[in-house]
C-alpha cells in the first residue's frame, strides 16, 4: 500500500468513527411527541390550503365582476 491511501483509508475510518459518535448522541423523540407534531403540522396545511382556496375564489369572482 502506498502512503497515501493507507492515509485516505485512515482519515474515512476516523470519519466513520466520528459519525456513530454523533450520531449516538442524537435524542428521538417519543412516539406520541412524533405523531402529534405530524398531526399538528396537517392540520395547519389543511387551514391554510382552505383560506388560501377561499381568498383565490373570493378575488377571482371580484376580478370577474370588476373586468365584466
């Protein structure tokens, strides 16, 4: 082997390494925390998309009694 990928092959085992270090440190959250958060996050898409479908409905009919 020659010095250099003896070297590349040391720094991608370090990395590795580091890697599962991080990412034994990461904290998931409980179940029911994730589903909750999934719930919330559809039901604010939800009222959104409606008030956005309303006010798009409201102007185009202005716009069509504005423009004849």
């Amino acid at each position: 082997m020659t010095e250099k990928s003896s070297s590349w092959l040391g720094q991608s085992k370090q990395y590795v390494t580091e890697v599962q270090g991080e990412f034994n440190k990461i904290t998931w959250p409980a179940q029911t925390e994730t589903v909750n958060g999934a719930i919330s996050v559809v039901v604010i898409v939800v009222v959104l998309a409606t008030f956005l479908g309303i006010v798009d409905f409201v102007l185009s009919q202005l716009m069509k009694q504005v423009l004849g």
